[in-house]
C-alpha cells in the first residue's frame, strides 16, 4: 500500500488554496515517511492518473464549514460517499475530484482533511487570519495526517 496525500485547491481564490500551501510546506516531511504528495491543485484528471489500485490517498482541501478559520477537520472517503448519496454537495466545482473517485475508483481507501479558509474570493494571498496562523494550521495538519497513518 501507498500513502498518497492529494492537495487540491486553487491559488488565485484566496484560502481556496490553503491545502496546496500547507503540504507544500510539509511535503518534505511527508517525503522522508515515504508518503507521496502530489500537488493537484484544481486539476483532478491530473490526480487521477496518480491513483493506483492499493493506495491510500489523503485528500488535502479547504472548507468553509462557517466554523472557526485553520480548524482541520477529517472524513473517511466512504463517509463522503455516503453523504453525496444522500444530499446535493455543494462544491466550486462542477465535477471534482471526490465525485471522479466516487464513481470510478470508489474501492480505493482514505481520508480526507479539511483546512477551514475564511475568504474564498479572488486574491494571491491567504487572509489575514490565517497567515498568521499558518505554522500551527500546518502542525496540526501534519499531526493530524500521521495520527491517521501511525507515522
């Protein structure tokens, strides 16, 4: 089994890309665990082709919960599923990576890590909030990930 973390995201809609930014950062770490990143960013046909049968893939995102900005939240894939299933997602996207795995590679495994973002309007920067608290977002994000994993 591989341990594959998928960072999507967009870096031209402000904390959009926050999951791109942070596993950068933290894509060293993760390299020296033998994890492979992969920086999707808004691309999921490019993701895809990453994929392998026995994976396990990590999906790095933004949300916007309206909860409180850098909260990392964690869902198992097959919970996501479950929850398309049942009610309309909304995403950004019109078909995304999730629904791309939902329905052709749904027997792969994973989780996926929610960074909650605060403005997902047009900019090249994060908000101010969550600039200042990065390095935690990123330890938290990294904790969270190995905790997942038993790194």
């Amino acid at each position: 089994m591989t341990v594959k973390i998928i960072a999507i995201g967009n870096r031209l809609m402000g904390d959009d890309g926050l999951a791109v930014h942070t596993i950068e950062k933290l894509s060293e770490k993760f390299e020296e665990n033998d994890i492979k990143v992969i920086i999707g960013e808004t691309d999921f046909e490019y993701c895809l082709g990453k994929i392998e049968e026995n994976d396990y893939i990590i999906i790095v995102d933004a949300t916007w919960f309206g909860i409180e900005p850098g909260t990392v939240t964690v869902n198992s894939l097959k919970d996501i599923y479950r929850l398309s299933a049942s009610q309309s997602l909304f995403s950004q996207h019109g078909y995304s990576l999730i629904k791309a795995l939902e329905i052709s590679y749904r027997f792969i495994d994973g989780i996926i890590v929610g960074i909650e973002g605060e403005n997902f309007e047009y900019s090249l920067s994060l908000s101010n909030d969550i600039k200042d608290s990065f390095d935690n977002i990123c330890n938290k994000v990294y904790e969270t990930i190995c905790s997942k994993i038993e790194v």
